[in-house]
C-alpha cells in the first residue's frame, strides 16, 4: 500500500462549456428579473387601488354626514312645523271652549229670562233681589255642565282632506269626459 494511487483530474484543460448551458442560465435569471417586476407592478397597482378605495370611503362618509345633517335638519323644521301646528290647534280649541262657554251663559241667561217672563216685578215680588246671586250661581252651574258634556267640548270633525290630483289623474277625467 505504499503505492500512491493516482485520482483523475475534473478540470480538462480544453473543455469549455456548451452555448446552451449559457442561455439557459441567462433565461433564469431574466424569468426572476420578470418575476420581480411583476411583483413590483403589482404591489404598486394594489396600492393605488386602496388609495383610490380610501378616497371613495371618504368622500361617500362626508355625502352621507351631508344627508344626515340635511335630515336632521328637515326633522327640526317638520317637529317646529307641527309644534307649531298642534299650538294653533290648542288655541283653537280654547277659542271654541270659550265660544261655547259664551253662548252656553246665554242661553241660560235667556232660559232663566223666560221662566221669570222677562217680568223684574215677579222677583221683586218675592222678596228677592234682581237675581243677581241666583243667576250667577245658575250659570256657574250651566257653564260648568256644558264645559263637561263630551257632546259640547268635543271639536268639530275636520273638513275632509282635499282630493289630490295629479297630471295621470286629470289626463284619465279629460279622456273620460270626450268619451261622454
């Protein structure tokens, strides 16, 4: 064993490697080349995309913050509106109350004028003064008993609601009237 044994040589002094080993090394390295660009491209369209989407959120936020702030308005006005409407109702009512209080104390001034005959003489007559404290008492009585007749303070039914026509409407009343 004392004989070296003699290994073969890997580098041939004469060999040059193929063309195609070449350009097949060449088109690997210009496929990741690609790759990288298109990742690049790729990663900059997303992002305009999420800046574009950003934009659209926001100003689809501060449309809706303008309608809400455009209803909460228009509510406002529609509850004055009413609040305004149910007062002039109110007044009304009390406006009515107090016709009917008036027209109540009449009426039982002029029913006590005839069960007396118009005649002072029949109170004087029997010992009593001109009926001033019977008479208060009596429409203070009548007053308070219209005031609590249902039939008397309920409100008059509203008019009926006008009719609503529209163009549709009006064009279907002309056609049926040339058919008459």
């Amino acid at each position: 064993m004392g004989d070296k044994a003699a290994l073969p040589s890997l580098s041939l002094p004469k060999q040059k490697t193929h063309w195609t080993v070449g350009v097949v090394i060449a088109a690997g390295a210009l496929f990741v080349i690609l790759g990288a660009v298109f990742y690049l491209v790729l990663r900059s369209r997303q992002a305009e995309a999420d800046a574009f989407a950003r934009r659209e959120a926001d100003r689809l936020a501060s449309i809706r913050a303008e309608k809400e702030k455009v209803e909460a308005e228009k509510d406002k006005a529609d509850a004055e509106r009413a609040a305004a409407e149910a007062k002039k109702k109110a007044d009304e009512a009390a406006g009515l109350a107090a016709q009917r209080q008036k027209a109540a104390a009449v009426a039982v001034a002029a029913s006590r004028d005839e069960r007396n005959g118009g005649d002072e003489k029949t109170d004087k007559g029997r010992g009593r003064k001109s009926g001033s404290h019977r008479s208060s008492k009596a429409a203070g009585k009548a007053t308070a008993m219209t005031a609590a007749s249902p039939a008397s303070t309920a409100a008059p039914p509203p008019p009926p609601p006008p009719k609503q026509t529209s163009k549709a409407s009006k064009d279907i009343d002309d056609l049926l009237k040339s058919f008459k």
